[in-house]
C-alpha cells in the first residue's frame, strides 16, 4: 500500500449509549480514529423499490490496518456518512478495504 494514493481523511465512527442523569438513554456517534484512505471506487445507483425510485451510493475505502472494526461501526467522508457493509482484510494485516453504503 502507497502513502501517496492515502489522499482522504475519513472518521470511523462506533455508535454509543449515553444515559442521562434523569435515566433517559440517548445514541449518539463517536469517534474512533481519523486516519488516511484511498477512495476506490464511488458509484451510485438508481433501482426501483415498493416505494418508488431510490438511489443507493456505494462507496470502497482502502486504509491501512486498524484493529476492531466491524460492521456496526460506520464511516465519515466529505460530510456524509457510511454504513459499512464488508471488510476485506488486505495480507496479513497489512490493510483494509472497507465496503461503504451512504445512510439515508
């Protein structure tokens, strides 16, 4: 993996749980490291679904190795945010390839 085609900021985000003195519970994101990746490929996608016409943007990130990334963790780029829908690990620990659906 290059450092120079690691030309984005991406944040990688893990949803939480806050509990409020009152005992109310509130989600919200935080997050879990900014770091450097190469946007693979971007694309988005128009289908027909039961309500009507959608779009779906798809998003591929390649980064270096971080551990303890799942799919319930979601990812930041440009002011939009990600779901992540697969993590491929690159040789042996060496990177990621991070599979990314826009939110809606």
């Amino acid at each position: 993996m290059r450092a120079g085609k690691l030309d984005r900021t991406i944040t990688i985000e893990r949803q939480t749980e806050t509990i409020a003195p009152s005992g109310s519970v509130s989600n919200g994101w935080t997050p879990v490291a900014t770091i450097r990746a190469e946007v693979v490929q971007q694309s988005a996608n128009e289908f027909l679904s039961g309500f009507g016409e959608a779009e779906n943007s798809t998003i591929i990130f390649r980064l270096r190795y971080v551990p303890g990334i799942t799919t319930a963790d979601r990812v930041t780029y440009n002011g939009t945010a990600y779901d992540l829908e697969e993590i491929k690990e690159i040789g042996r620990r060496r990177g990621l390839e991070l599979r990314a659906v826009a939110t809606a």
